[in-house]
C-alpha cells in the first residue's frame, strides 16, 4: 500500500471551510448521487451559514463536483510521482502492472473524515458521467504526474484504437472502484476468506489483462 501523510479530515479545524465543503459533498454525493443532494444541504452539512455559499466558492454544482476531482488528484500527486520514480529506476515504466498500479492504487489512501472510502461512491458516479473519448480524459485541471502515466500507458497500449483503450480503462476504473467500495466489509470476514490485499492484488490483475487484451477483429 502506498504511503499518504495526514490525510485531510472533515471536521479537522486546520481545513477552511471551502474544502470542508469538497469533502462533505464528496461523502454526500456517494450516497445520495450527484445529483440527488441540494448545494443548500452540502453548506448546512459543512457547517456554512449562508446558504449559498456552495455557489459563491464553486459557482455551481458542475463546478463543485470538478472540484472534488481536481482535488482528490491533486492529493495523490506525490504518490503518483514517487510511484513513477521508483518504477524509473527499476526500468518498469512500459510495464503494464506497474503503470496502472500508479493509476489505481493512491487511491487506497483517500479515506474520508469517518475512515470510509466515500471517494469510490462518487468518482464511479463521476465517470458515468464522462462522454470523452479521449484517452485519459476525465475533465478536470491538468496534473503532470497522472499525465504523464497516462502518456505511457497510452504508449503501452499503442496497438489499440484510442476510443477502445479509454473505454477500457473507464471499465477498469469500475472494477477497481467496486473492491475498493467493499473494503470494509473485509474487516469482518470469516477465518479462510481471503484479505482486502489478496483481493486487491487479484483484481489489479484483472484489470491488466482486461486492458491489454488485443482486440479482435470483427466481421
């Protein structure tokens, strides 16, 4: 598992009130849809007095929702380049497990301010929503490091067309979200059930051989 310090807390008081909103939406998105919760209850839920404040920080809630993106991958920017140069240095960066390990498992490390994988809940609804057919485009800012992951695996991946491999790994993104969703119901496992890390390790390997696969040609 990759090594994420302090991860930020809802009700922790050293976070200001706009990203206390990020991640109070975030929760409440994952439960409630994206679009099935008001902007009126995320400011009363994150402690904001003024009703509107979601509008005046995010302008609305396309907005807010790019921003709990945005943010989330800002914060798996370090493990992502950590991954990158270990991988740099041990020669790995066309190999397909390791590239999608630095895709996928930062991720492991964004619990929210109640210990739950709430990210999941919403990033799966986030990408119900992504129309691109670009590789690698899920809106949101620019971040160098998952990019760059993006160029080489997009290089990796050369042989297949450009629409095919997006979806992939939009389909790949589900697989992964949906252990990570069940993580904790792997806490009260039976003796003999295999481990969240036996899982994680199975469906990473999935997930590489589902993404790489060559396509077959069709009549």
């Amino acid at each position: 598992m990759t090594d994420l310090a302090d991860p930020v807390v809802q009700d922790s008081p050293e976070i200001d009130g706009k990203t206390r909103m990020i991640l109070v939406a975030e929760a409440l998105f994952a439960e409630g849809g994206i679009n099935g919760v008001s902007m009126r209850e995320i400011a009363s839920k994150a402690g904001q007095g003024n009703h509107f404040a979601v509008q005046y920080h995010f302008g609305s809630r396309e907005g807010l929702v790019e921003a709990i993106f945005d943010y989330r991958m800002e914060q798996m920017e370090p493990i992502r380049a950590r991954m990158l140069a270990a991988a740099e240095a041990k020669g790995r960066l066309m190999d397909a497990r390791a590239l999608l390990d630095m895709v996928y498992l930062p991720q492991l490390e964004l619990p929210d301010g109640e210990g739950h994988h709430s990210y999941a809940g919403f990033l799966s609804q986030y990408l119900m929503r992504s129309r691109s057919h670009r590789f690698g485009d899920f809106g949101g800012a620019s971040h160098p490091h998952l990019a760059r992951i993006f160029d080489l695996l997009r290089a990796r991946l050369s042989y297949l067309p450009e629409d095919v491999a997006q979806r992939r790994l939009v389909t790949a993104s589900f697989m992964f979200l949906a252990i990570l969703a069940r993580y904790e119901t792997f806490e009260t496992r039976a003796p003999g059930e295999e481990s969240f890390e036996a899982a994680l390790d199975d469906t990473i390997d999935q997930i590489v051989a589902c993404v790489c696969a060559p396509l077959r040609l069709r009549d």
